[in-house]
C-alpha cells in the first residue's frame, strides 16, 4: 500500500500526519485515551517519555566537541526569541497597556496573549523536525533553549522581573537524557550506532502523542483571531530566527523549526497573573489564544520547514 511513500510526499509528513491523526482522534473521542487505558492510554498521553527516549537516542550521535556548537546555536535561538517577544510585546504595549481589546475583530487580544504565544518553542516539534531536516548537534541545541519554559522570561518580556524563580533542577532534568545520550555515544561506536537507529523511528509515534494532547475545538473557540495569531508567530519569529541562524553560520532550518508555541505555553497565563493580579482579567482569552497558537503553529512550522528545506535543497534524513 505504500503509505510511508505517501506520507513522505507530504512537507514534514512524518511529523504532521500522525500529529493530526492524534489531535483528531482527541477531538472526537476526548476521553478515548482514559477508556482503553493501558498501552493505548500510554500512547496518547506518553509524549514526555518517548521525548526523554529521542533524547538519550539523538544524544547518542553528537560528539562532545559539538558542545560549544550547541551553547552558540541553542544560546542565539533562545535569545533572538526572547527578544523578538519582548519587542513585539513593547510595541503592542503602546496601544493595549495591561489591558485587552474588548470590542471588534481583535477583541480578546493583549500583550500578555502575544508574549505567551511567542516566547515558549515547542521542543518536541523542534527536536523531530532538526532530526529530520538538521544535523544532530543543532536537536541539541535545545537543551539550552528550553530555558523558555515557563512564566518567568514571560514576565520579564511584560516588565515583572524577580516575580519567579528558575527550578534548576529542571533545567538539568531537561538536558540529563541528552548528556547520557552523548557519553555512551562517546564512549562507544557500537552503542552510537546502535541507539541512532531509534531516532527516525520516533519521531511519528512522539508527534501522534503531541496531537492527543491537542483539542482542535480549541482553535474553534478562540476563532479566526487565535489562527491568525499562530500565523503571526510563525511568520514573525520564524523571521527573526532564520536570519539570527544564518548569520552564525546556519541555513535558517534550525530557526524555522523553533518558531512555535510550546503546548505548556497555554499555562503561562494564569501563571502569570497569579504573580500580578492585574493580569487576572485577561487570563480566559489569553489561554484559549495561546491554546489555539499551540495547534495552528504545530501544524504550519512543520510544513513551512519542509517547504523550505526542499528549496534550499536539503533532503529529509527520514525517508
């Protein structure tokens, strides 16, 4: 039947079709997860351990002199995003303050949404897509870029410093998979050889968990706004960080695959509100908004990535 062939045709197609089949799956059958329980329940809700696996899998291949690669690629994406958040989030801060846009198209819409939006990259997505389109060093990179999680750069990109700490322990936690990757790749051809095999494998079985985690009537809900949102994310941050990636070197790959939301972005919010009050009022439309990028930009980075490695003439490691 030819379905790999068939999926391959299709930009990203490894990570955007069993995505979707999962977000699908989750919008009609929402507790379909919880009914089969067991190895099904496993599968839709298993994102963080068959991330954990690409990890210690993809760790496995970069060798320890890539390191002062990874702190220069991952350091110069965590930045330019941050950066592009908190210019972007100035700017909307002339025209909307704390406040949000009550009446009209935009009603809904305020900087605390856009600066959630834009601040957290999703990294599994990020991850899968340098997996197949980057090299090995550059999936690494994230370990340094998931600094992003979180409220805190959130609330330095509204002006709430000191208002959050940083848990390092999850900072280590983040990179300790990939760091055991790296040594028994090191340490090891066999074991390099071995566990690298996992890594393409992977990748649909973790973007089908990532979309069972996704409700695609939450893009129905926050409306064409929170799509339009999720293109601006794209659009503007993949800009942003494409250009900051070629100028260290890059293809702009690395930089398209990091313009997205992170799924625990729809948190921040209430998160951030529950450090400063004044943001209460706008946290419902915020986290549906944020919700909505989570979904639009898993699908668009996915295809726009795809679209791009093909024109510069890059060709998917998977197929």
């Amino acid at each position: 039947m030819r379905i790999k062939a068939t999926i391959d045709r299709i930009p990203g197609g490894m990570m955007i079709v069993p995505l979707i089949l999962g977000a699908i799956l989750t919008t009609l059958f929402p507790t379909m997860g919880k009914t089969f329980g067991s190895f099904t329940g496993a599968l839709m809700t298993g994102s963080l351990p068959i991330l954990a696996v690409f990890y210690v899998c993809m760790g496995s291949t970069i060798n320890f002199k890539a390191t002062p690669y990874i702190l220069k690629k991952g350091g110069t994406l965590l930045g330019t995003k941050i950066l592009t958040a908190i210019i972007v989030g100035f700017v909307a801060a002339k025209f909307l303050g704390n406040g949000m846009i009550t009446e009209g198209f935009f009603a809904g819409i305020s900087v605390l949404a856009i600066v959630a939006a834009m601040n957290d990259t999703n990294g599994g997505l990020y991850m899968a897509l340098m997996g197949q389109f980057g090299k090995k060093e550059d999936v690494g990179a994230y370990s340094v870029m998931s600094l992003e999680s979180g409220p805190f750069f959130t609330m330095i990109s509204l002006g709430v410093a000191g208002l959050a700490a940083f848990p390092w322990q999850t900072f280590v936690g983040a990179i300790l998979p990939l760091i055991v990757g790296m040594i028994l790749g090191n340490l090891d051809k066999d074991m390099r050889e071995f566990l690298s095999k996992a890594v393409p494998v992977l990748v649909p079985f973790f973007a089908f968990a990532l979309g069972a985690g996704l409700n695609l009537q939450t893009v129905w809900k926050a409306g064409f706004l929170g799509v339009l949102l999720g293109v601006a994310v794209v659009a503007i941050t993949g800009i942003t960080l494409a250009l900051t990636d070629r100028l260290i070197g890059g293809n702009g790959i690395a930089g398209l695959s990091a313009a997205s939301t992170a799924g625990n972005a729809a948190g921040v919010p209430a998160a951030v509100a529950a450090a400063n009050a004044v943001y209460a009022p706008l946290v419902p439309s915020a986290t549906a908004l944020v919700a909505s990028c989570v979904i639009v930009t898993a699908i668009l980075v996915p295809i726009v990535t795809a679209w791009y490695a093909k024109r510069i003439g890059v060709k998917s490691q998977i197929n």
